[in-house]
C-alpha cells in the first residue's frame, strides 16, 4: 500500500486502517501526524475546547477487571461528594472561563435520578454552561429526565469492539448491551461520547481498527482513545501501560477517518507522557478536560496508578501559555458537537 495515497483518500477501509495503525517508520508516522493535524484545523481552526471535570463520586456497583474504582477493590477510601460541594466546584469551572461542566462518577446509585436532576438545574439555573454526564449505565427513563433537564452531553465509551474482550474484562456484561445504551441516548438527543481503552492484553491492531470504525459507524460527537495504565489494585496491575506511539497512532488516525468530532488529549496520555496535553493537540486532538475534583477527593479517584493531579488553575495558566506557543488558543462558546451545529 501506498501512504500518500491512503493518506488523500476520503474514505479508510478496515484493511488502510491497519495499514496506517502499523506504521513503524519514523518518516512515516511524521507524515501521518500532520495530515491528521490538517483535518483537526480544518474543522476546528486554532480553537481548542476545555471541559473542567468533577469526579464526585468513587463508589462503583461495576467490576470493570482494568478499574481501580471497581467495586471489588476494598483498598480504596471512597467519597461522595454533597449536591453543594459539586455545585461550589461547578463555580470554580466556570469562573475560570470554562464552559462545559462534566460530571463523572463510578456508577453509583446513590445518586438517585432526582438527585441528578436536581444538581443539573441548579447548574444549569446558576451557570451558562454546557453538561456532560459520564456516570455510566443507567434506565432509559432516567436518561430521558436528564436530557429535560438539561443535560447536553453523555459520555459512555464502548471500551473495546471485540464482543470476547468485553465480555472478559466485563464479567456478566455483553458489548450489545453496552452499544444498546450508546444508541438509546443517541436517540434521546444527547451529544454523545465514545471509545477505546488503548492497550489492553489481548487486543490488537485490529480491535483497536474495530474500536475507531465503530465509533463511525455510531456517529458518535466525541470520541475518546486513552492508553491503558495499570491499577495497583486491580487483576491488571502486573500488564504495562499502553504503547505511547501506539496510543498517538490511534488519536491520528480516529482524527483522519472520524474527522469532525470531538477528540480529547486525555488524562490518561497526560499521565503517560509529561508533555502529553501538547503532543495530543498536535496530532489531531482538539479538547483538554481540565480536572477540578477538590482536595481530598482528587487523589482517592483512582481509576489507575500515578494518575496526574494538578492544581486546576496553575494547569490552566501553563495550558494558555502552550496554547499561544503552538498557535492555538481557548475556543468561544461551549464547544457543542461539530456534527449537531450542522444538523441545525
Ligand atoms: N463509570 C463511568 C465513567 C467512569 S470511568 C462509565 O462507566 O462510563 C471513566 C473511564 O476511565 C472509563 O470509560 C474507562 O475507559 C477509563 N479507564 C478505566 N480504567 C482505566 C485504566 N486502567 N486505564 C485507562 N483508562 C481507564
């Protein structure tokens, strides 16, 4: 196969995606990165989109194998955090001038749907800010509660496309399900999110191809591919971290076939490699999640080992600075799905 050629093509096939996910060449991937690059500004320009996170809770009813926050780990201190703390770090988020509040947790029912809907009306009262929810599988009816209540975004990754793998690191869970859940808030009118877990034992070039076509396939707004790093209490903790040219392969080539949607420099890349945030943006990803879990909180959220922490308002002084060095800069507004603004 010929590089440039695939390279120019509008549509990949499975067979040009394994292709270009194997590159080895240093040359090579060089080129793959800037096209990449070349399709995130064409659709993005120099605006890149923050999400300020709030982890508020750590209690999982999930024993997701590749988790710390799974249910199983009895090592963990667990917190929940009270509707005001969420609401006062909503505040923060938003007073420093960001416009998305993305509200995560492991999946945890003591959130009822009430008490959901409740803190998304007081944020959406008090804030001009968009909402992400990212607090795992629940009823359709709930789903359907928080979308009226003004809930924007979800964020429910497939984790991995093969139906086998799943099944391995989701004990008594099937990728059907997980897929059924995507396709019923996608229904219901939320922006939705998706992807990956790069790195897991037994996945392959071919899984990973699998994970960036469904991602297509389900027209999903955003799409996250974040490496693999082990949790010292999980079963994985002995398995290393994701490849780092693997994991950047894959953000390059989700931008190349994905093109408009949205794609995050993760924490978990951030984690892996110091610079991770810049080197993310300069390969195809557009959006930062800047973390505002409080103290103590932060650092009981742990989902893997070493997870980055930092204090939000320092990361976002040093973000500006990268951004003005690589020519980029905070995007306006809040940052809404490419693909929705074009449906309108
Ligand atoms: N409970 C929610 C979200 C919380 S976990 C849900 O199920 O959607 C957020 C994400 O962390 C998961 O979707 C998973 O992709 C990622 N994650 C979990 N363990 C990880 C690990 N060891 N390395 C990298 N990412 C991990």
């Amino acid at each position: 196969m010929e590089l440039d050629q695939i390279l120019n093509k509008e549509e990949l096939t499975k067979d040009e995606i394994v292709f270009l996910l194997s590159l080895e060449k240093e040359n090579e991937i060089e080129k793959l990165y800037l096209c990449a690059d070349k399709i995130r500004k064409k659709y993005f320009g120099n605006e890149v989109h923050l999400r300020g996170i709030v982890e508020f809770s750590n209690y999982c009813e999930q024993d997701c194998l590749y988790c710390g926050l799974r249910k199983s780990n009895k090592n963990l201190q667990r917190y929940r955090m009270t509707k005001d703390e969420i609401i006062s770090t909503a505040e923060k988020i938003t007073q420093a001038g960001i416009k998305t509040v993305v509200l995560q947790s492991g999946e945890d029912h003591f959130y009822s749907s009430s008490l959901v809907t409740d803190i998304i009306l007081t944020i959406k009262k008090k804030f001009e800010s968009a909402i992400t929810l990212s607090i795992g599988e629940r009823g359709r009816d709930e789903y359907e509660e928080w979308k009226n209540a003004g809930a924007d975004r979800y964020l429910l990754k497939h984790e991995t496309a093969n139906d086998e793998l799943y099944s391995t690191y989701h004990q008594h869970e099937k990728l059907k399900s997980r897929l059924a859940h995507i396709k019923c808030l996608k229904k219901i009118g939320f922006q939705t999110g998706s992807g990956n877990i790069i790195g897991l034992p037994g996945q392959n070039i071919e899984d990973i191809t699998d994970d960036i076509l469904l991602c297509k396939e389900m027209e999903c707004d955003m799409c996250s591919f974040s490496p693999f790093i082990p949790s010292q209490d999980s079963p994985l903790r002995e398995v290393p971290s994701a490849n780092t040219d693997l994991t950047l392969k894959t953000i390059a080539v989700a931008r190349i076939v994905l093109k408009n949607v949205h794609i995050p420099s993760t924490t978990a890349l951030l984690t892996l490699i110091g610079n991770g945030a810049e080197v993310g943006l300069k390969i195809g990803a557009n959006v930062i999640m800047p973390n505002f879990t409080p103290i103590p909180y932060r650092d009981n959220y742990q989902i893997y080992k070493d997870k980055k922490t930092y204090d939000p308002i320092e990361f976002l002084n040093e973000l500006k600075v990268m951004l003005d060095k690589i020519d980029r800069k905070v995007g306006e507004g809040k940052g809404h799905s490419l693909k929705l603004m074009l449906n309108q």
